[in-house]
C-alpha cells in the first residue's frame, strides 16, 4: 500500500469535506478518490469521514489523522528536498586534492568559492602531489583533485584546463637575470630545481623533453617538493627551476624571467571518477578552472622597464637587477 499517496488524498478531502471538488483539485475522478479514502480506512481500521449526513464530516479519528499526515507529509517534503541536495551536490561531505605548491590567495578563493554555491557542502581540503591523487581517485579514497597535466590514467574525467606560463626561476644577482628573457640553452651547465618525478611523473617527463628539445640538458635534476626549499637551492647556486610567475613572488631574492623563443606552459584541471563521481565533482571543476584561471596575474616586468613604485616598507634587497 502506497501510505503516502492515500494520505495526500485525504488530506485534500479533509480540507475541501467535498469528494467532488477534492477529485478536481487531485485531477483524478471520484470513484478513484472514494475508493482511495476508504483503502485507507481498512488499512487503519477505522472511519475518517461521517457520511450519514449529506454533508461530509471528519471523524474523531479523521481530525486526529490530518494533523499527523500533515506533518508526516511536510517532513516527507523536506526529506524529498534533502536528498535533492545531495544529488546536486550541495550537501554532504566532498574530498578534494590541491597541489602542495597550491598558494593560499587561491585556496582562500576556491573555498570563498565552494561555500558561496554550495553552502551546505562541508570540504575536506588536501594536500597531495598529481600522483597521490590519481592512486587515491582510483581508490575512491578521494571524490576531486587538482592535477598537473599530461595524466597517464584510465576512468577519470577532466574539467577545463587552465595553462599557465613558465618561466625561468633565478638568483636576482644572476647576470642572466638582466635581460628581458631567458634563453633555455643558456642554461647550460646549470642544474633544474624542480618537484620529483615520483609527484608528477607526465609533467616532470614532459619539462625535461621541452629543455632537450632547447638545447638544455641540465646537468642533474635536484628534487624540491616545496617552494622554500626550491628557492633554498636556487639562491645556492649552480640550479634554476622553471615555475609559473607566482611561485617567484614569494621570494624577494629571486627573479622570474619568460623563456625566451619557446612556449611552455603548465596545464592544470580538475580530475574526478568517470564513473558514479560525486554529485559537486562537475562544479568543482569548473569552479577551480574560473579560479586559477584569475589567479595567474601577468608576468613581472623585467627589471629596467618602469620606475620602482614607492613602497610603504623598508627594501631589505635589490630588485633593480
């Protein structure tokens, strides 16, 4: 017995106390109606309506009977709505996967961002390298990540892909460091800064092929999973990185210059199970690409192109040059 079904129909009755109008405003016909209300009858055992007179009248047990299927229909109602929720993906829990050199400025405006369009979404933030992820998207051990691209892996889906320019990471006292760009063969003899292969191993095969393919072939690969140890090594001596503009802002000691004659970029997208993925993964998404997409600023001017701007701070380093 469809409990529910027959309790909306009585519901109805038991306002109008006319089976004639209830029948039209429930847009089935009469007998239907009749015979619905007294299923229920027999289901609970008791008479709802009294149709001794001509006039229809709720029982004892029908006036106790509305409020409760009121009630039981409003709560089934939101539970209808509840789960419409989780469907969108607009509660519920989601776990998302952020690239360890993710900065905090985009953090902060991915998740402004989430709990702006899904404020009943609680988010699990972590933090792991494109590898982890992948493993973990596999293992259904996280429902989103943020990879770096290209992504060697079968059953997963990908947002929009952001691509951001690369450029070369150097010691601001590098006389490399005085010209507008860089060129990658000049680098020769130098070491590459850069994360392990182990953590992004497409990426990681796809910057040493663009070097070769340059005329650098650096003269070892030093691994660096963090921006400040990647500057560490950097203002050592002897290595550069090659990493987005961003990355160098960090650090007043360094300078980023464009790679001079080539194109190389970093593709950054959302990743998600092809498969039975979480309702908010699509979002997610296409809510990372509109971020990281604003978060990426253009490039730094080369030291000589404009007059410093006055600074409401002390200069602890030069930064002509």
């Amino acid at each position: 017995m469809d409990l529910l079904r027959h309790l909306r129909h009585f519901v109805v009755v038991a306002h109008e106390l006319h089976f004639g109008r209830a029948a039209e405003l429930l847009g089935m016909a009469q007998p239907p109606l009749s015979q619905s209300i007294q299923r229920l009858e027999r289901e609970l055992t008791v008479e709802l309506f009294d149709r001794s007179r001509r006039q229809v009248r709720l029982t004892t047990a029908g006036e106790l009977l509305l409020g409760e299927a009121e009630e039981l229909l409003a709560g089934e109602g939101r539970l209808r709505n509840l789960m419409g929720q989780v469907r969108a993906g607009e509660l519920g829990v989601i776990r998302a996967g952020v690239p360890p050199e993710t900065p905090a400025v985009t953090l902060r405006a991915l998740l402004d961002g989430l709990t702006t369009r899904a404020a009943g979404l609680d988010v699990e933030l972590h933090e792991l390298t494109t590898a982890e992820q992948v493993r973990m998207l596999a293992d259904r051990t996280l429902d989103v990540g943020l990879v770096h691209h290209p992504v060697a892996a079968d059953g997963l889906r990908f947002g929009a892909p952001v691509d951001v320019p690369l450029g070369v990471v150097l010691p601001r006292t590098s006389p490399l460091a005085r010209g507008r760009d860089v060129a990658l063969a000049s680098l020769a003899g130098l070491d590459l800064v850069a994360a392990p292969r182990a953590t992004a191993p497409g990426w990681h095969d796809h910057l040493l092929a663009v070097c070769r393919q340059q005329g650098w072939r650096p003269a070892r690969v030093r691994p660096a999973r963090n921006p400040e140890f990647l500057f560490g090594l950097v203002l050592a001596g002897g290595g550069v990185a090659v990493e987005p503009a961003t990355v160098a802002r960090r650090e007043p000691r360094v300078a980023w210059r464009p790679i001079a004659s080539a194109s190389l970029t970093k593709r950054t997208s959302a990743a998600w199970p092809d498969r039975s993925a979480h309702p908010a993964a699509a979002m997610f998404g296409q809510l990372a690409a509109e971020v990281l997409a604003d978060a990426e600023p253009a490039p730094p001017a080369p030291a000589g192109t404009s007059p410093p701007a006055a600074r409401p701070w002390p200069v602890l380093f030069d930064t002509t040059g």
